[in-house]
C-alpha cells in the first residue's frame, strides 16, 4: 500500500493498493482518492461530478502504464517480490 498526500489546497490523500492474486500471475490494483469538496450544494455536487470524471481519466492512465512496466518486466525476466 502507498498512500499519497496533496499538501496543498484540498489536501487529498491518494491510496494505491497492490494485491497478487492467481499466485502471483495477476495482481489487482485500486486506487481510491478522498478530499473535501470546497462548495456547497448544486455547487459542490457539480465539483464531485468533474473531480470523479477527471480521477478517472487519471486513473485509467496510471493503471495502463503499470501494466507497461510490468509487461516489460515480464518480457525481461523480472520477478517481483
């Protein structure tokens, strides 16, 4: 588990969670991101919506580079520990 957290404005905390799974041949990565909401109502119903839309995005992209690295390791020989 790795957790991340944003000192600036917001201050959310990100937590990266890695399970083997299948003895070691698959593994299952979440990722969960919490922060507080600055607004209220319509407002702040509005800024939950974009800020999932976007964390998903961002998501999707890290979850597609992982897989990269790991293939690549795969293909050279590398196991994980």
């Amino acid at each position: 588990m790795l957790v991340e957290t944003n000192l600036g404005e917001g201050g959310g905390v990100t937590t990266f969670i890695v399970e083997p799974l299948a003895e070691g041949k698959r593994t299952e990565v979440t990722i969960t991101t919490e922060s507080a909401t600055r607004r209220s109502g319509v407002s702040g119903s509005v800024e939950r919506l974009l800020t999932k839309v976007f964390l998903q995005r961002i998501y999707k992209a890290e979850l597609k580079q992982l897989a990269q690295v790991c293939e690549g390791a795969s293909r050279l020989g590398v196991k994980a520990s």
